[in-house]
C-alpha cells in the first residue's frame, strides 16, 4: 500500500514543486504551495485525532500556517495559499487515512 502511495505522490509532489518554482501563473503556484502545506495539516490532523499525539500534531500544525505564510512570493499568494492548503489537506486526510482506517478495522 505505501509503495502504490509513493508511486502517486512522488510524481504528484514533484509537478506541484516544478509548479511553484516555475508556475507561468497564480493559480498554480497556490494550489502547488497550498498541496505541500495540506500534507502537514493532515500529518497533523492524524496525529491529534487518530493517535493523540499532541506534540507531534501542534509541530506539523505550526508547519501547516508557516508554510503558506514564509514560501509564498507576494501577498496575493500569501492570502489564497491557507485556504487551498485547508482543502489539499482535508482532501489528503480523506483520500489516506478513512482509507486505512476501513482497512485496519
């Protein structure tokens, strides 16, 4: 199972990185940033919910709103990028660990 997740996300993570370097627009440099910013708020929203590791959790939290905030180019982006983040992340949160709590149950 983590190696198919692997196959999907290496590629994925590597276009929205491309994107955010080198994106000719907005629109895809938020959505690329807000991707990698997501990842850390599901880390999060795993860690404080699934296992109860709250240190662990206010870590990727604190990553989740840095992100946005210190890797965008201007304030535009600085404004779109948590809410897109907001959405990759409950999407991830959705698309991995319902799974694998269907799975383990």
């Amino acid at each position: 199972m983590w190696l198919g997740l692997a196959l999907v996300a290496g590629p994925l993570f590597g276009a929205a990185g491309w994107w955010w370097r080198r994106g000719p627009d907005v629109r895809r440099r938020v959505l690329s940033l807000g991707a990698f910013a997501g990842l850390w708020g599901m880390e999060g929203l795993m860690y404080a919910v699934d296992l109860g590791y709250m240190p662990e959790a206010y870590a990727c939290l604190a990553l989740f709103v840095l992100i946005p905030l210190l890797m965008a180019r201007d304030h535009k982006e600085r404004a779109l990028t948590p809410g897109a983040a907001a959405v990759c992340g409950l999407v991830a949160y959705g698309g991995v660990e319902v799974p694998l709590q269907i799975l383990s149950a």
